[in-house]
C-alpha cells in the first residue's frame, strides 16, 4: 500500500490496525500520517454534516438516523457535490472532512496507538519534502496574532467548542511551539533562503516551518520511532529537488515529489530526469522485493535502513544523491511530539 498526502494519511491509518497484516505485507508513507489535521470526536464536525445533509434537497426533513441511508440510495452524485461545496462555505475549520475518533474503526489517537505499539509490523518507506508547509499557509498573516489565532482555531483545538476559549494549557503549549520558531525569516520555511521573503509578510516563512514540522516532519519521526522499536524495516528520506517551475515561495513544497514517482517531473532538466529514473527503481525495488536495493535498474546510491543506532535519510536531489543523518530541528519535532495528546495527534 502507499499513497502521498491524503492517500498517505489513510495509508497510514490502515497500519494502526493490526489486521492488514492480512491484506498488505509493506507501506510506502509521502507526507502523510493519521494524525496530519489532528484527531478529534465526531462530535466536533457535527455542525459540518448538519449542513451538508440540510443541503440535499432529496433527503431534507427526514429523522436523522434516516439521513445517511437517503444519501446512500437516493441522493444524485451533483446534489452530494453541492453540499460539500456549500457545507465548507460555512465551516469554522481547516478542513472539515477528516477521519474521526470514532471508537470503532479508530479506537485511540495516533501517538497512543503508536506508543502501545497497536499497529501492524510490515516494512515501510516514509518521508517528508523539505518545505511541506508552504502550500498549507496563508498569505495574508502579518502579525504574530494572526498566526496564535490560526494554530487555536485551525490546527491544534482537541475540544468540541471551538467557540469556547483555548484552555490554559494549550495557551502555555502554543507558546513555547512559538519560542521554538522565533520571528526571523532566516529560520523560516522554504528553509535555506536567508532573508529573502518574497514580498510576503515574515510571519509567513515563520507558519510555513511550523506547518512543516507540526504537519510532516514531527509525525514522521514519531512514526519512525514506533516502529523501529518494534523491529521493523524503515527507510526514510527528505526530498529537496529544487522546483523551478513553482513561485519561489513555495520551495520543495508539498507534493513535489509524487511526479518523479511516477516518471515525468514538470521539470524536464537532465538532472531532475535522472532523479525521477532512480525513485521509481527505489519504490518499485521496495515493491517487489521490500528493500529499494534489489539492485536492478538504473545504478543508485545504497539506501541504508533506518534505525535506532543509525538514522541515515536518503536526500533526494539529481545533484546530491546521498545519505544525510535526521538530526535536524530535533528540538522542535520532540517539543511537538511531546504535546501529541494536547492537540490531537
């Protein structure tokens, strides 16, 4: 199984359920985990079904307990489109249509199952793209408050009432996630570009690493951590393919690297041809004989295992194909993960 983003986040929550084992025997994880858009009670977006299941005319006025069968059998495929479509327009969240804490099919948060070690022992390859958050930020912020009101409202609210105010101890953990990215644009995300803002306000580099991080990067560690306690085979990687067909501001943002995967990046250069040739040997290598090193294809650097004792990435560049050690911004992805339970993940 595997699958990038979303496909990735459902990939994911597959895997905390020990029972693939029968279905699956490995996963390939792209910026993607259960817990990306945090976990909550279905209680939480219940005012987004409400106003979905109001906006289909063929089902108004039923029984509620009648509501999602109508929408199963009777409902036509442009009504449910427009609900959705009307159905965000009012939303308060980032994303209303998120898997749930249900009880059933997901018992737990994430990091809970992950630290009892509830999930299935399959080898896997998972990794993250250096500026994951920059697609996920707004451009409009300029001011610290604005991006405080953002992590409480959007990104970080475990409760039902998102009217009610943010507990004391989420006003204490949202503060020191801040500390940890200070306002300066040279620390902020697309990573490595200085001062440089690109005409936006520094509190968008600021949000965009701590989306990176918060989203991808801290859950990919946890993830990894889980598992290699457990025994099982992971191989990481950080994808840096510089992407110049993209503005400038969005860096090697999320989702870049599904089209090397595939075999024909929107960057044709030789070099970023090259690179596209040796990720799909690694993942269809892993594919088929669970190890990107099976030795066929196209000639590539070895891709060592991750593991407690060594946690060696492969950077994924045509220029500079390489292992690089994950010992970067450790400090902030422990201070995130740390806090999973606070924010639902």
């Amino acid at each position: 199984m595997f699958g990038e983003s979303a496909g990735s986040t459902l990939t994911s929550l597959s895997f905390l359920n020990p029972s693939i084992n029968r279905l699956a025997r490995a996963g390939i994880f792209e910026s993607g985990w259960a817990s990306t858009l945090g976990m909550y009670p279905p209680s939480r977006n219940q005012v987004d079904w409400d106003n979905f299941a109001s906006s289909i005319p063929t089902c108004a006025g039923l029984p509620a307990a009648q509501i999602f069968s109508c929408i199963q059998l009777n409902a036509t495929s442009s009504e449910i489109l427009a609900a959705i479509s009307s159905a965000d327009a009012r939303s308060v969240e980032l994303y209303a249509w998120t898997p749930v804490l249900d009880g059933e099919l997901i018992t737990d948060l994430p990091s809970k199952l992950l630290a009892k070690g509830e999930f299935a022992k399959l080898p896997f390859i998972t990794g993250t793209n250096l500026d994951e958050g920059t697609l996920f930020t707004p451009q409009t912020f300029n001011s610290t408050e604005d991006l405080e009101e953002f992590l409480y409202e959007g990104m970080l609210r475990m409760g039902v009432n998102l009217s009610a105010p943010p507990s004391e101890a989420l006003r204490k953990s949202v503060q020191g996630l801040l500390a940890l990215y200070p306002d300066d644009p040279a620390l902020g995300a697309p990573f490595g570009t200085g001062n440089e803002m690109f005409g936006l306000s520094p509190v968008f580099k600021r949000t965009a690493a701590i989306l990176t991080d918060l989203m991808f990067l801290a859950l990919r560690r946890q993830t990894v951590s889980a598992l290699n306690l457990a025994g099982v085979p992971v191989y990481g990687y950080l994808f840096i393919q510089p992407q110049p067909e993209l503005p400038a501001y969005d860096g090697v943002t999320h989702g870049t690297e599904v089209a090397y995967v595939y075999g024909y990046p929107a960057d044709q250069s030789a070099v970023s041809i090259v690179l596209s040739d040796v990720m799909v040997d690694y993942w269809i290598s892993f594919a088929t004989s669970l190890t990107p090193n099976d030795g066929l294809g196209i000639a590539r650097p070895r891709w060592e295992e991750y593991t407690p004792a060594n946690k060696p990435l492969m950077q994924l560049n045509g220029a500079n194909l390489t292992l690089i050690p994950d010992d970067f911004r450790t400090e902030q992805t422990n201070f995130i993960n740390a806090n999973s339970e606070l924010w639902g993940r």
